[in-house]
C-alpha cells in the first residue's frame, strides 16, 4: 500500500467505522472466542454450559435431579429440579429477569455471592451463549406454582415471557437446536454426553442424572438411556476408574475437610500398574493442566510418605534416594477443591492459579493422610513397599536409558538401521509411517515420496507397557527404536516423561497396520505407547491413524476401493447395473497391507491428495486413562463388553 493510499485512510477512519455489534451478535461473529470451536468440542460445550447452571443449584443445596433428553430431531432438552430462573421484572434493565439470563451475556445468579458460594462453567458465559448459538431456544421455569415460558429465534425473544398456569414443579427446562450454519458438526454424541454427566454424578454425591436419547431405539420401542447417581462421590469414581486394575490396598483413602472456605474432596488409590493417574477439578471443571491444588497434593504425600517410610525403618537398606515420582507410580487419585473465585492460566485456561489453595490442600492431605498410615499398618507397610519397588525399578531405568543413550551417539548416525529416512529436515513437512511388519514396511519403502516420507518397521507386536516396568519398557528393542528415531528423548531422572518435543524429527507420525485383529492390536499397543509416555504429540496433533482399504472391487477394466461394508455394497451396486448381474464382478478382501502392490498402497493409503488420516486426540483424559488400562490389563470380560459394544465388525478373540 503506498504512502498516499496510508494517509487516506487514516483521514476516513472515524467513528463510523466502528462496528458495535449488539446483545448477542458478538457471539454469533465470534463464536470459538466463547466456546472454542464450532466443530465437535463447541458443540458439546452448549450443552455443558447448561448443564453447568444446573449443578450449580444442585451445588447450592436446591436441586437432586437433571434431565437430558436428545430428541429425535437433534434438539437437547436440559431440565432440573432447582428454584427456576426468576421471572420478576429486572429493575436496570426493565424487563422479565428471565429473559435478561437468555440474551445478555454474563448476567445471572453466579457474580452474587449470596446466590452461588461457588459455580462451574469455566467461561462464564452461560446460558445466553447457547441462545446466541441455536436457531430456536425454549426456556420453560416452574416457579412458586406457576408455569411460565419464554421462545427465541437465534437468541432474540420471539414473545414476552408467558404465564401458562398453574403447576406443582419446579425447576428449569432449556430445549434447543444448535444453529447448523455456524457448527460444522451439529450432531450430538452420546458417549461423549453421557461420560460428561457421568463425571458430574461422581463430583457432585447425591444428585441423580439421566440421559436419554430419542434417536435410538431397541426392537420393544424402549429409547437409550443411563441413569447415573453415586452414594460416596469421589470413592464410587476411584472405583470406577480402578475397575480392570488390581488394587493393593483394602479401599480407596478419602480425605474430605475444609479449610480458609476452601472445601476439599480427595479419594486416592494404590493398584498394581506402574503409571501414575492423577485428575484434578476445580468447581467441576477438569483441570488438565493442573495448578495449585495438585501441586499442594503432591507435595504433601511425598512428605507425609516419606516421614512414615523413614521412621518405619523401610528405607534403611536403600542404596539410592526416593523422589516424588517413586510415591506416585501406581496410584489414581481424584482431587477436587471447590474456589469460591477461581484464577484459571495456562495454555487452555485449565490450571489453578490460586496460590493460596496449595497450602490448603498440603494441610489437610497431611493431616489426613498422616492419621491414615497410623492407624493402618497393614495397608501403610504394603504402600511404601510399592514406593521402594518403583524407587528400584526407576534406578534400572536410569541404567537402561543412559544405555540407549550412549548407543545412540557411538552410531554413525544415532538412527535405527530399519528406518528408512525422508530428505526434508522441516519437521513441519516431514512424516512418519509406523508400519507393521518388515514385509508391509518393504511396500512402504516402495511406494512412498521419499522426499517426506519415512519408513519404520515393527517386528510384531511391541510391549504392553500398561503391564511392564519402566526400564523393561527402554529395554525394548522397537521402543528403542521409536524414541531414536523420532530424536526425541527418553525421559530424565527428575521428569520420566520429558519428551524435549521441540527435538522432534516428524510433525506426521502415522501407524499403519493391517485391517484385522492382529493389525488394530498392535495398534492399540501402539497407542497405549503413546498415551503413557509420549501424550505430548498426541496433544499436539501429531498422531494419526492411517486408514486401508477394506476391499478391491473389480468389473472388467474398471475397479474402486471401499473402505467400509457399505460402500463395498454401493459399487457392487453400480457395477451390477439395473439388472443387478453380479457374475463378472469380482471382490478382494485386503486382510493385510502385503496383499498391495507398492503402487495401490501409495494411491489408498499414504498420498496425502487420496488417503484417509484419522486424527488422534483425547477429549478425555479421564476416559481415555480407563479405556486403555481396561483393554491392555488383564481382565478379558470388561475389553470383550467394550469390542462388542464399539467394533462395526467384530472378530473377538479377546
């Protein structure tokens, strides 16, 4: 732009250009500033906000029951059995209170201390965002007797607030549909819906929620639904969480108090895996950063453990110190602390900042947890046993690391022999394939862009690291391998999982293994892999699944890939013609990546203009910890339920 272009617009820029938008239009220009992003996460996160107002009530003592129904059309419905939203006049605004909370953004019960002592909802955008956001809202209170009802087209009142007469409930329903031109996924999971409500029920004892889904039916007409309500809170969530490990000790350790009004709820377990499993909340919301309360929890079982261990005479015979690690590994833990004014930083705004709850939490885990190893010998003696175990084993790990290490530099490289390296150094441009098997890998190597495409073979099937010991885990030989060629490292002595990402060679790392039950195993193994000890890249994007065809389907000179049961019918269906003559149709079923030629395995599976990438990601850590312990651990009846209920076409062979 030149000089003279500059100065004319400096001169035309006036108050006119300012664009004020009103009411609840910046939240329809902006939308992922309020509930991150339109796709799957935003889309959910109206439902959460919702639900959040209800826990609140439920919180402040005036609610023991939430309702959520998907509706056959795609619209939620969120009911509870609080006050209701006020319907009075608002003397500032000069209009129904109710219609105040639907269309203008941070106004409710949550900024008076004297309606809420605490409350959820990380943005507080509350329940006017989700109007914003959905072609049609229904607000319906039921309220000191009556019934009244307010409607919304795209977040702006469609009538006045309606008395409809008399009722004997109370409490709020909010019934919307998400606006389908400003989401780009509009359709609600249920899984991700029910482990949500699920997670509240454990959080927040003595509240009954329910959800059901009018979308799907069984053959006697009755609808999906699940009802969850817990007794204990955070012990009946350790438990759940436990559920496909074998525990150590007796039952979970509960630590429940209060201090400086900071109430605090802890339900901690020892099982007999070696990772660590550690979930943090603050007003319900899952804190995966953690902050101050985790820090204050830790801090205080090292030092409360460590005294015991000490004054016990445990640790006389122990050549080498304990660190905070050693005290953790095996155990899942719950903490959550309810702030009455959260200080929320970090990357995700997910950490506690409050400096003054982690002196809270170390008092009352010390306290606490100081009476609970005296007056539990038994279980305090088969606690510190396990620490001196993982103080071992991570000793031997050390070894086995610095090994690696050292391998690593006396090679010519520093590069395992089996991989076959692209040219680029952009890690940005450059991409892995973890491919099963050495004869797939060799397909691999044919076919791929040598410019950015690397090729690492597996021999079999890789460790279970859910059920070995860390320095067997850097012992592995494909584990080895992995680390060395991604140039990432092996972890240090003070942090077993400092990945060092910035080092990383590969920005794509892509497994891809045969379509059957040996090929998704060592799949999963591979995930499992990298969920324990490398979640930094799939945090940051950098996992993929790639996605082979299923069937080659032939007719002549002509031929297509199907890459599910039902697209193999589609073409099958194309080719046959209105005579539906199958005779010269002939179908490949591709069980292994070596059934391709290098040629096929480049046009379906690794040309990034035609394959199918499916992105790795966790939306809850949570969720995912017991997935992956249940289907790596030892119990068989859990993981064939879970292949059952997940797998399209399953082969169960558990």
């Amino acid at each position: 732009m030149s000089e003279e272009e500059l100065k004319e617009l400096r001169k035309d820029y006036s108050a006119s250009n300012i664009q004020v938008l009103e009411g609840l239009e910046a939240v329809r220009k902006r939308p992922a500033m309020y509930i991150g992003d339109v796709s799957t996460k935003g889309l959910h996160h109206l439902v959460n906000e919702v639900v959040d107002n209800s826990i609140d009530e439920a919180m402040a003592g005036h609610c023991d029951r939430i309702d959520v129904t998907v509706h056959e059309d795609n619209s939620i419905s969120i009911s509870d059995n609080g006050r209701g939203i006020p319907v009075d006049k608002h003397e500032k605004m000069n209009k129904s209170a109710l219609e105040v909370v639907m269309t203008v953004l941070h106004a409710g019960g949550k900024f008076d201390k004297g309606s809420y002592k605490v409350s959820g909802g990380l943005h507080g955008v509350g329940v006017s965002c989700v109007n914003g956001l959905s072609v049609n809202l229904k607000a319906e209170v039921y309220r000191k007797g009556r019934h009244y009802v307010q409607e919304y087209k795209y977040g702006t009142p469609t009538d006045e607030v309606r008395d409809l007469g008399e009722t004997k409930l109370n409490g709020t329903k909010i019934t919307f549909t998400p606006d389908d031109s400003i989401f780009i996924v509009t359709t609600f999971n249920y899984e991700l819906l029910s482990n949500r409500l699920r997670e509240l029920a454990f959080l927040n004892k003595g509240i009954q929620i329910t959800i059901s889904d009018e979308r799907e039916q069984d053959e006697a007409g009755h609808i999906k639904s699940d009802s969850f309500y817990s007794d204990k809170g955070l012990e009946d969530f350790i438990k759940y969480l436990d559920a496909t490990r074998e525990t150590i000790i007796s039952s979970p350790i509960n630590i429940e108090g209060e201090k400086n009004g900071v109430p605090v709820e802890i339900s901690m377990q020892y099982n007999n895996s070696f990772a660590e499993n550690i979930h943090s909340y603050v007003n319900n919301i899952n804190t995966h950063e953690g902050g101050t309360h985790l820090s204050g929890f830790r801090r205080a079982l090292t030092r409360t453990l460590k005294s015991y261990a000490e004054k016990s005479g445990m640790l006389a015979k122990l050549k080498f110190d304990i660190n905070g690690d050693d005290f953790r590994e095996g155990m899942t833990a719950i903490v959550s602390v309810k702030v009455a004014e959260p200080q929320f930083e970090g990357q995700t705004k997910t950490k506690l900042g409050n400096s003054d709850v982690m002196g809270t939490v170390d008092q009352l885990v010390s306290e606490a947890l100081g009476s609970y190893l005296e007056e539990h010998p038994k279980e305090a003696k088969t606690i510190v046993n396990k620490v001196i175990l993982a103080a071992t084993a991570r000793h031997a790990a050390r070894k086995a690391r610095e090994l690696v290490q050292r391998k690593s530099v006396l090679s010519s490289t520093g590069l395992p022999g089996k991989l076959a390296d692209c040219s680029v150094k952009n890690p940005e441009k450059a991409e892995i394939f973890l491919v099963e098997g050495d004869s797939a890998g060799g397909t691999a190597k044919a076919g791929r862009d040598r410019n950015f495409q690397a090729i690492l073979p597996l021999r079999g099937k890789i460790l279970n690291v859910e059920k070995a010991m860390q320095h067997k885990i850097f012992e592995n030989e494909e584990i080895k391998n992995i680390f060395t060629a991604f140039g990432v490292n092996i972890g240090t002595e003070e942090d077993s999982k400092a990945l060092n990402v910035e080092k990383l060679r590969y920005h794509k790392i892509i497994i891809m293994t045969d379509a059957d039950v040996d090929g998704s195993h060592i799949a999963t193994l591979v995930l499992t892999f990298f969920f324990r000890y490398m979640r930094e890249l799939i945090e940051k994007g950098y996992v993929y699944i790639a996605t082979p065809p299923l069937y080659l389907i032939r007719k002549g000179k002509q031929s297509k890939y199907a890459w599910s049961e039902e697209e193999r019918q589609e073409i099958v269906k194309e080719y046959s013609g209105e005579d539906g003559n199958t005779k010269n149709i002939s179908i490949q079923r591709y069980k292994g990546l070596g059934e391709m030629n290098d040629q096929q395995l480049w046009d379906t599976t690794m040309n990034p203009e035609s394959r199918i990438l499916r992105q790795v990601n966790v939306e809850n850590s949570r969720e995912a910890d017991r997935i992956f312990s249940m289907l790596m651990g030892d119990e068989v009846p859990p993981r064939k339920d879970f292949i059952e209920q997940n797998a399209k076409y399953a082969n169960i062979d558990a």
